[in-house]
C-alpha cells in the first residue's frame, strides 16, 4: 500500500512511525538458565575470575620490589626487560580477568529478558525519575547478587586489589620533595667557584672581549660535556645560562651585586621563572628578556626583575668574575633556585625591585 492509498489518519500514524514496529523475537531461554548445573559453573567460573586478580595484583607488588631491573629473558631470539615483561603480565592480566568476568556475569547470570520502550524527552518529570528508581532496583535484583552474593563481593575485592599496584608505582616516581633532596636535587646545579663560562654550540670558553655591547650570547658550564645521559640532559636544562653585555651606564646595579658583573657582562638563567620555558627573545634597546611561550618579560638591566607577564620571580643571576687567564667564570652556583616557582620553595632570597 502506498502512502497516496492511505486516509489522514494513516499519514499522521506514517509520519510519526515510518516504519512498522516489528516487536520483540521471540525468547529462547538460555542454556545457563534451562540448566542450573550450566548456572553453578558460570558461576564459579565468574568468582574464580575475580578471585584471582588479588593474587596477581600481590604477584605485581612482589615482581616490582623483588624482580631486578637489570635482569632480562631471551624470548625468540629477542631480549626483553624481565621485570617489565613479568609487570606488564601480571597487570594486564588482573585487568583483563575483571573485564571477562563481567562481561561473562552479563551475558550468562543476569537477567536474559528483552524489554522496549519508546524515547522519551530529555527532561524528566518525578514520575519518571522514580520510575528509573524502580527501574534501577529492579536491575539490582535481576543481576542476581542477591542469591549469588559471592559474585559483587569478589568484584568488589577484585577492583579494590588492583588499584594496589598503581598507588606502589605513584610512590616510587621519585624520591620524596623533603628540603632537603630538593637542596641537593632541583634546587642545585652545576656551576660552582671557578667553573667557566662556554658558548652552548661549541664549547669555547668566553672572555669579556667576545661580546660586544648589546650583545646575548647563550652558554653552559664548562664541566658540562663531562656527563652523559640522563644526567647531561638534566643538568644542562638547569644550569643553561644567557650572557649580555650592556653598557654599566645604561643598567641599575645594585649594591650587593657590583661584583657579580664584568664590565657590563651579565649571566641570567635562561629557564623562565614561571612554567620553565628556555628564554632567548632579547631587546638590546630596551634590556628586556621575552619568554616565548607566555609572554613573561624580565629586565636585565634591573637584575632581571619582571616587567610583565604571569612569571612571579625575577630571573636568577649567576655571580660571574674572570680567571687568571681573562676567561669568564663563576663565582658560585645560583644564589637562588633557578626554574619555576613551586609551593615549597623559600623565596626569601629572591631578589625584588627595590632590593639595593
């Protein structure tokens, strides 16, 4: 029958449903339900899922402490870290034990009866929200805990074990931020009385006479080039140094700074004081020193105070004098931590405006 054939009221009924409702198939009642020893072992099966994932969550812990981590196995020619191949089995198994057994506790103890509804709009009214109450009841009875209660109580376990592993891994990212790792971790770097200044690209140490008046050179310590790894990279990040030279006529030099400086030539660090980003953006008219990534301005001309931006602290200054042999060198580490700020850092010493 065509749409044309159809009275007025068959063409409203046609607009809202154009399709007609073919219902519900008809139910075929479940193996695990027609047998109640199928339901039994469905059952054992689901809590020994979920009984497991305690004992590889524990496996975890152990393998983590216990397991060196230099140690390796040769699988199929190919070497592969012990202790992360034994971690990566034992997590993923506990976590794929939980998600199998839910998914089995779905499809073979729950409820198996089909219901339809029509939608409804996205506003409930309190009828409807109480019946999704009742509705929601209905499904706590329908899962069955109530005759199989060893079920929830065993994938309650389950999930609350395996967050065990995850919280012993939060705890040893690192050593703990007590003041005293900080003093001898973030808090420090490698410059120290007598280490010379070199250019960051090829090593060559710097004399005053190197830099003209306007002039920003980047640069690193000496004693850099004599780590390797992990420890290069994170000592270079920290110590990374930028040197001007300014004319002493045109800056402010304070009092408890006048021998920080060598005729003009000023080193700051070049991480910026408030989310870490290196520095190089120089206005040789105005002294000012730009961050790129937001815009936070230091003068180095005025002890690297900020003029704008969001950065709170001014930019550290590395005490610099020169050598028997004319070459620029520290006269210590930063009096003040480099990098950004952190709650727990004293900012006592931090140099302000005003400070003389």
């Amino acid at each position: 029958m065509s749409r044309h054939d159809t009275t007025p009221a068959d063409v409203e009924v046609y607009d809202q449903y154009p399709v007609d409702d073919p219902g519900i198939e008809p139910h075929v009642e479940r193996y695990t339900d027609a047998s109640e020893a199928a339901g039994n072992r469905s059952y054992r099966k689901i809590v020994t899922m979920f009984g497991l994932v305690p004992i590889l969550a524990i496996a975890f812990v152990v393998i983590y402490f216990a397991v060196p981590r230099h140690w390796s196995v040769s699988i199929f020619g190919n070497e592969f870290q012990g202790q992360t191949l034994l971690l990566g089995l034992t997590g993923g198994l506990a976590v794929m034990l939980i998600g199998i057994g839910a998914v089995t506790w779905a499809r073979e103890i729950m409820s198996d009866v089909e219901i339809s509804e029509e939608r409804h709009p996205a506003s409930s009214d309190a009828e409807t929200r109480d019946a999704a109450l009742t509705a929601v009841n209905a499904g706590i009875t329908e899962s069955r805990v109530g005759r199989r209660k060893l079920i929830l109580g065993s994938l309650g376990g389950a999930l609350g074990i395996v967050a065990v592993p995850a919280v012993v891994m939060l705890a040893d990212m690192g050593p703990w931020p007590t003041n005293a790792v900080r003093r001898e971790t973030i808090e420090k770097t490698i410059w120290a009385e007598g280490v010379r200044i070199v250019n960051d690209v090829n090593y060559l140490p710097l004399r005053p006479a190197d830099l003209e008046i306007g002039q920003l050179v980047n640069a690193e310590p000496a004693n850099l080039p004599d780590l390797h790894g992990a420890e290069f990279q994170v000592e270079k990040a920290k110590a990374a140094l930028v040197v001007v030279r300014m004319d002493p006529n045109t800056i402010k030099i304070p009092n408890s700074r006048r021998d920080w400086q060598v005729g003009g030539i000023l080193a700051y660090s070049k991480i910026c004081t408030h989310v870490g980003c290196p520095i190089s953006l120089w206005e040789q008219q105005t002294h000012h020193l730009l961050c790129p990534c937001h815009q936070s301005t230091f003068d180095l001309g005025d002890s690297g105070v900020v003029v704008f931006g969001p950065a709170a602290r001014s930019l550290p200054q590395l005490p610099i004098t020169t050598d028997a042999e004319g070459y620029l060198i520290a006269k210590s580490d930063f009096t003040v931590p480099v990098g950004p700020s952190y709650f727990e850092r004293d900012s006592r010493h931090d140099y302000k405006e005003g400070d003389r």
